[in-house]
C-alpha cells in the first residue's frame, strides 16, 4: 500500500496545524544546510514524511511555505523587541542598538530570509499572499514603532519607519557579504584580502546606532 493510499486526512483545525508545522520544520532543518535556490518541494516533502502531492495540499509553492517560516520568525523577533525594550526607559543609541542587533543575531534566520524575500520569495507570490504578508509585516512594525517612539518621542512615525526599513536593508547587505561559501573563506583567509573582512554584528550594530544618531540629529 502506497503512502498516498494510507495518507490521512487532517479533519480538526489542530490536525491541520500540525501537518503545516512539520513541513516547515522540515524547511527549516533544510534551509539551515542548504541554499534556498537548492531547496524543492519534493525535497521538504521527503524531509517531513510526506509525498509531494499531499504537501501541495497544505502550500501551493514553496515560496508560500517559507513566507510562513518568514512571518514565524518575524513574529517572534517582534515580540522580543517590544518585551525587551522598556518604554519608560530613554536609552542611548549605543545601548538601544545593542539591544536591537543583540535580539536580531538570536534570530539569524529572519534576517536570511529577508535576504531572500525581495529577490526570490515575492517574486513568485499571487497578490493575496503578498498583501496579505505586507499586512502582517505592517501590523508588527507599527507596534514596534509604538514603543521606539515612546523612547525617543522626538521621532516621527515617519522617522521610525525610515529606521526599521534602513536598517534591514543594511541588515540584509551585510549578511550577503559576509555569508560565505567556502571558496569565499578560503580566499578570504589571505591577509592581502584583510580590508574585504566585514564582522556582520559589529557591523550591524554600529549600522543601527549611526542611523538612529543621524535621525535624532535632524529632529
């Protein structure tokens, strides 16, 4: 009897989850060894126990599965962020971006994702699930503009935006420099190359504080 045949269909809200949650684990344990590029349905289907045709129930692409991963780790990033940062608490921009690259280098995969996101994963969304994902990337961004404004009441909604969107792209630029494949740290190991070294956190960090600094300035 084939799998297809003794596959069993998720009848409760509860069976359903789960089933969507074992296909990204499944991602997830693949993305952490692979690149997205190499990445197929087929090969998470295989990874999770499942047949490629019963995931196709559950994501229509794999672009649709690893959005879900992505708003999995964001949603999780955000709540770190407001749970972290104390409203009442006037921080300086040195320790306000520790705090920030602090918690974003805990959840390095977001920030791989995001790597990705523009260049790979929107491209090949319909238009719900990408106005449905800018949404949920809207929703947890004006909460997390609620508190930074909080500390610093001099910005404007429109500064804190400039900030958030500023830094993931730095974010995301720094990661691509400093994600090598091997051939890359090999070459990189010749002290000639020295000055091409970028240190992702420290990098990222003092990234957040100069741009944070140059908007309070303007105020």
């Amino acid at each position: 009897m084939t799998s297809e045949e003794t596959w069993q269909r998720a009848r409760t809200l509860k069976q359903k989850q789960n089933r969507i949650d074992t296909l990204i684990e499944a991602a997830e344990v693949l993305f952490d060894r692979f690149r997205y590029d190499d990445i197929t349905i087929a090969a998470i289907a295989r990874e999770a126990g499942f047949t490629r045709s019963n995931t196709y129930k559950y994501f229509s692409s794999k672009e649709e599965l690893f959005l879900e991963m992505l708003k999995h780790d964001y949603g999780i990033w955000i709540k770190e962020l407001l749970s972290t940062l104390t409203p009442v608490e006037r921080y300086s921009t040195d320790d306000f971006a520790k705090i920030w690259t602090g918690l974003l280098l805990k959840h390095l995969r977001l920030i791989k994702l995001f790597s990705i996101l523009f260049t790979r994963i929107e491209k090949n969304l319909s238009v719900e699930s990408l106005t449905s994902f800018k949404w949920f990337l809207l929703d947890g961004s004006v909460s997390m503009g609620e508190v930074i404004q909080s500390i610093y009441p001099e910005l404007s909604p429109e500064d804190v935006s400039s900030f958030f969107n500023m830094h993931i792209v730095s974010a995301i630029g720094l990661f691509q420099m400093t994600d090598h494949t091997e051939t890359q740290r090999i070459v990189m190991r010749n002290e000639a190359f020295a000055s091409f070294r970028t240190d992702f956190s420290e990098s990222c960090r003092k990234s957040a504080k100069y741009l944070l600094e140059g908007l309070l300035r303007e105020c």
